[in-house]
C-alpha cells in the first residue's frame, strides 16, 4: 500500500530469505491506487475502511489478472483489534480496524475465499510467547508492532505523496536514534502538516509539526510513556527540522494509555 517505514519491504524479504521461503512471497506495488482511493480523505475511520477495502480489492483482482486460485485469505488480526473494533460483547467502538470492521467480507465471499485468523483470540504478548515456543527468532518475535494501514494513519488530515515521503523520513532518523538507546515497546512517529508558522531564513511559512511518541507496555491496552533525555529531543528536533523541508517544530508526547490511545488516531 506504500505506506510501510522505509527500508521495510527490505527486511520483509530477508526475513523470508533467511526462512528459505523467499520464492513463496509476492510483493504487489500498489501505492498509487491507494493514493488514488484515500484522496482528501481526512478521517482516520474513513482511511482504515478505505485501506482494508483496497487490501481485498487488490489481492482479489492480483488472482485474477494471474489466473491463480486460492480457497484462503489469512490475515493476522489479534484479539485487541476486535475489541476495539467493538466485536465483543459489551465493548464499543474505539476504532474500526481495517482488518474488522473495515473488512470487505462480502468481497471475499464473492470469490470464495475463506477467512482465517489463526491469532484473533490472543494479545500481542500471547502471541510472542506462541512465537518462542514455535522457534521463531528473537528479533522477529520482538519487531515493535506496526499498524496495518501503516503511515496513512499516521499522517493527520489528507494524505499526498509528498507528507507521506516527509514522515517516512523522519520516522526513520527517529527510530535510528532512539531504538538503540532506549527500550521501547512501540515507537510512533507522527505528521501534522502545515498547522504551525515557522521561519526560514526571512520567511514566515506554514509548516509541519512532528510528534514523537515511545511507549512501554505488554499487551498494547495500557501503555506508559518512555522517558526520553531531553538532549537527545533537542539533539532530534534540530537534526529532523534541519534535514527535512517543511518540518519546523517536533515536539514529545508524554501521555499514558489510558487515556490517549497509543496512535493518534
Ligand atoms: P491504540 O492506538 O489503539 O493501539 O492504542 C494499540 C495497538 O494497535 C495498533 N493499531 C493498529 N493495528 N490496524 C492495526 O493493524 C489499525 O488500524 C491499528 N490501530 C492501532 C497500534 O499500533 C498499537 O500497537
């Protein structure tokens, strides 16, 4: 969907190589119909329905276009997302996840694919404890979580090619500074675009606004925040705001979940 971080796609594909399954992945590019479909739509909800829509629409139309069959479609929904998505009982919606009740169930019983979630009664830590019992390696197990529709929904307001390359960006001289200082459960690194005045040289501009937010936590339901060193926030703020046009201000968020949930949105 072309919102993954950078260099993910890459780390994806080591992954299956170092599993000896390189040949059983196929990679569809299909950035430009995502942009094309989340076009000034502003709604994080609305983004989540739209993304967990097209994941369908392309992997259907992919089987198509290459004559293959399959009778299955797994993905790795985890019992948080439904409950969330307020599919138990008794619980409201606190987000409509992409893959729940953004899932375009009756496009997959158009083409007689049947669901599977093998994951979709465990917690995240449930499933690094499956992870070690089944021998996956360490670095897998402990990958911090990642949303699935990825930056989308970490960019505020309207997605455009060029916010999107901004975010990947700075989140990835985030994560290079603070992952190998601090232990953090998930890094999110988020854009507001062009809500804050700025100066560049003699100019007064309208620009971005970075939000960096670490936290510690077991099943992603409560979360803490991390205690970042204010020289290494400074030591950020001027490396980000220098290195990528646009962006004049980063800023921590030091909110517990409850009660700001761990994304912004
Ligand atoms: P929140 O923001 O709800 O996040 O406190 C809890 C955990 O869930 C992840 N998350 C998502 N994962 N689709 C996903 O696959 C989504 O729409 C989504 N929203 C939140 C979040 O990154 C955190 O790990």
């Amino acid at each position: 969907h072309g919102f993954l971080r950078k260099n993910e796609e890459n780390e994806v594909r080591t992954i299956f190589r170092l599993l000896n399954m390189e040949d059983s992945i196929r990679i569809i590019d299909a950035k430009t119909e995502f942009l094309n479909a989340l076009q000034n739509i502003s709604s994080s909800e609305d983004k989540r329905k739209i993304i967990g829509r097209k994941f369908i629409e392309v992997f259907v139309n992919y089987i198509k276009n290459n004559n293959l069959s399959f009778n299955y479609f797994a993905q790795g929904t985890i019992y948080p997302d439904i409950i969330e998505s307020g599919g138990t009982k008794g619980s409201k919606v606190i987000k409509a996840h992409h893959n729940v009740g953004g899932l375009a169930t009756e496009l997959l019983k158009e083409n007689n694919l049947t669901l599977i979630e093998p994951l979709k009664y465990l917690y995240k830590d449930d499933i690094r404890e499956l992870g070690r019992f089944l021998n996956v390696r360490e670095n897998i197990i402990m990958r911090q979580p990642f949303p699935g529709p990825g930056l989308a929904i970490r960019i505020i307001g309207i997605i455009t090619e060029d916010r999107l390359e901004r975010l990947s960006e700075a989140d990835y001289i985030i994560r290079e500074f603070l992952n190998s200082k601090y232990s953090i459960w998930q890094l999110v690194v988020i854009l507001i675009p062009e809500i804050t005045t700025g100066v560049v040289g003699d100019r007064g501009i309208l620009g971005d606004v970075i939000v960096i937010r670490a936290v510690n936590s077991v099943d992603g339901m409560t979360a803490t925040p991390v205690s970042i060193e204010s020289s290494d926030l400074m030591e950020l703020s001027s490396i980000v705001t220098n290195k990528i046009n646009g962006i004049v201000r980063l800023v921590y968020d030091y909110t517990g979940k409850p009660p700001g949930t761990i994304e912004w949105q």
